[in-house]
C-alpha cells in the first residue's frame, strides 16, 4: 500500500513529461483521450481502499536528514477523501475538456501538463504529513493554478484573475509556513500527527493565538473567506474545465481540508471556534447577497462559491466545539454540525463542478453568459 500511494501521487507528474509527445505525435486524437486514464487509475486505486480493512499505512522517506525533512504519506480517512475529489472530480474535467477545447485552436500539451502538476500537488498536498513537504505542495498548487487561470493569457483579464489569484494565494502561503513553523518550534517536530498528540501542549504556550491566526490566514487566502475572496470572481475568466476543477473541488477546498486537518490542534479553544465559525458566516451572507446581484452566469457561480465555501467552514467551526464538551450527549449538536460540513464539502464539490459544465455548454453554444439574454434556450 505505502509503495503503491508513493507512486499514484508522483504519476501525475510523472505522467506530464508524456503529454507534449502525445501533443506532437499522435495529434490526430484529442490529447486529452491520453490524459484522462491517469485520474480514473487514481480514482479506482484510492476507492479501492474503501473495501479493505487494512489501517493506514505510515510512509517515511529520508529527503532531508540533517534538516528532519522527510516525505512523510499518511493516508487517513480525511486524506482519502479529498484524494478521491480530486481524483474522481478530475476525471470527469479532462472528459469535458476533451469536447470543450478545440486540439487544432488551443494549446493543448501545456493545458494537459498544467492540469496534471496541479492535480499532483493537491494530492501531495492531502497525504503529506510533513509540514514543510505539505508547504511545498500547497505552494505548488497556488503556481499551477495561476498558469492554469492564466491559461488564455492573450486576454488582459485572464492575466489579472491569474495575477491576483496568485498574489493572495501566496500571501497566505507565507503566513501559513510562519505558522507551521511556529508550531514546530513549540513541539519539536515537523509531523502534523505528532503536532496532533501534542495539542494540549499548543494551548497551553504562549505562541498558541499566533500560531493559529497564521495557519487561519493561509486557510482563508485559499477557501476565498472574507476578505480574501475577492481573487476567486476574477479567476473566472479561465476555461470553463478549470473554474469546474479548481473553483470548485479541488483548490477552494485546500483551505477547508487545512482547517480540517488542525482542527484536532486548535479545536476546542474559544479562538478557533469564533475565528472559523464567525469568518464563514460573514462570507456565507456576503457570498449570497453578491451572487443575487451578478447578471454574468460565471460570476454568479463563483460568489455562490464564497456562500457555499463559508457555510462548510462555518459548519467546521461550530463543529470544532465538540472538542470542548468532550464525549458525551453536550457534544453531539456539535459532531452534527462536523459532520454536515463534510457532507455539504463533497455535496458542493459535485453539484458546482457540474453547474460551471452546463455554464461552459452555454457560453459555447450561445457565445454569452449574460443571463439576460439567455431566453429561449430550449431552441438552442
């Protein structure tokens, strides 16, 4: 299992030095007919997993020794999940993408390359243990979905949305690493599951508030929680297959699966729950009262995208408080509400990635997404 899950991460990468061959050699066929095995093989490896009763399995590879940086796999059930949206979400993008972009207009080998070293970050990012691999991956994420936004770059607002969704995903980055690095200075380790042991540890330190306010500040520079969601609406202006991927499974939710994973660290503080519970209220209304306004299809699923990201970390955050009250029936509202949150994560990732579909089918159809000239599709 630890070998097989090495492999399945890096395949992404390693399958992408293949994709300009295909490009230039068999470019009678839609390159994206040669990527689209790569996230069903992903998919099916990680789902089988579902039907073995095995543990999760530890994987330790020396990187580098004298700085205790290892690749460290832990592939929990929290991983699991997100790997399989990835994965699962995935493969249905690069089928879509096969008939929604043209192979003799569009330069497909570097669309195919971007799309898979973005969906092998996100993967590294899920199972890492390590903080500082988990860094360089979520970094890595934040570089590949600008090249991914940024895709028509001959258009002057797709190089804005690709510029601003970088220049806040990276601000949050920095914060994020300060972070992490705050809290390997408080337990001596750069492992997330032995940062998890130590929790009392955290909150009982003097560097517990900051800490946390930094690993929020890189989460909610990623989920588009207020104020930082002003990068997502502009990142709108990418090929409709990216908005349905990134905008909506996969890189909005890296925030979520970051206050996800720390919230077995931070959990059960005061400062946590409000900081998380009240952040993703704020963005849920905000989120709701500017998608009603949009008249633009594209702009109006990515602000329901604020709302929708904002009401699961909403739901995290209340959920956070089970940790307070301890086992019990004073804890159970707040285990539902934890459990709703993952729930409408995997609701959200499907549904929004299927509405940006139909969206894209309509602007390809129509050449606009102007809802008020969209009367009268049915004769489309």
């Amino acid at each position: 299992m630890a070998a097989g899950l090495c492999l399945a991460i890096f395949l992404p990468f390693l399958y992408a030095f293949f994709v300009p061959f295909f490009y230039k050699y068999l470019n009678r066929v839609h390159t994206g007919w040669f990527v689209l095995p790569v996230p069903v093989a992903l998919f099916l490896y990680l789902l089988s997993f579902l039907w073995t009763a095995e543990s999760p399995v530890f994987l330790s590879l020396s990187w580098i020794p004298s700085l205790e940086i290892n690749l460290t796999l832990y592939p929990d059930g929290l991983a699991m999940l997100f790997g399989l949206l990835v994965s699962g979400i995935g493969a249905l993008v690069v089928l879509y993408s096969v008939y929604y972009l043209s192979k003799e207009r569009e330069q497909l080998h570097n669309f195919y390359v971007y799309l898979l070293l973005f969906m092998g970050a996100m993967l590294g990012l899920v199972f890492s243990d390590n903080i500082i691999v988990f860094y360089l991956f979520w970094e890595l994420t934040s570089i590949s979905s600008f090249l991914l936004i940024g895709f028509w770059y001959q258009r002057r607002r797709s190089r804005y949305g690709a510029q601003k969704a970088l220049l806040l995903t990276v601000f949050g980055g920095f914060c994020l690493l300060a972070g992490l690095l705050v809290l390997a200075n408080i337990t001596g380790t750069f492992s997330i599951r032995e940062m998890i042991i130590q929790a009392e540890t955290i909150k009982g330190h003097p560097l517990f508030v900051p800490a946390l306010v930094l690993i929020l500040l890189g989460a909610f520079s990623k989920s588009a929680q207020f104020p930082f969601y002003i990068w997502l609406p502009d990142a709108m202006e990418a090929p409709t297959p990216i908005s349905a991927y990134l905008h909506s499974a996969t890189m909005v939710k890296a925030g979520i699966y970051l206050i996800a994973r720390f919230t077995p660290v931070f959990g059960g503080s005061g400062e946590w729950f409000w900081l998380v519970a009240g952040t993703g209220l704020l963005t849920l209304f905000w989120g709701s009262f500017s998608a009603v306004r949009q008249t633009d299809l594209k702009a109006m699923l990515a602000y329901s995208t604020v709302s929708q990201l904002g009401m699961i970390t909403c739901l995290l955050g209340l959920g956070s408080a089970a940790l307070y009250f301890g086992p019990g029936e004073a804890a159970m509202p707040y285990v539902t509400a934890l459990l709703a949150g993952v729930f409408h994560l995997v609701n959200h990732s499907v549904f929004k990635c299927c509405l940006f579909m139909v969206v894209g089918i309509i602007d390809h159809e129509t050449g606009t997404r102007d809802v008020r000239k969209l009367g009268g599709l049915i004769g489309v």
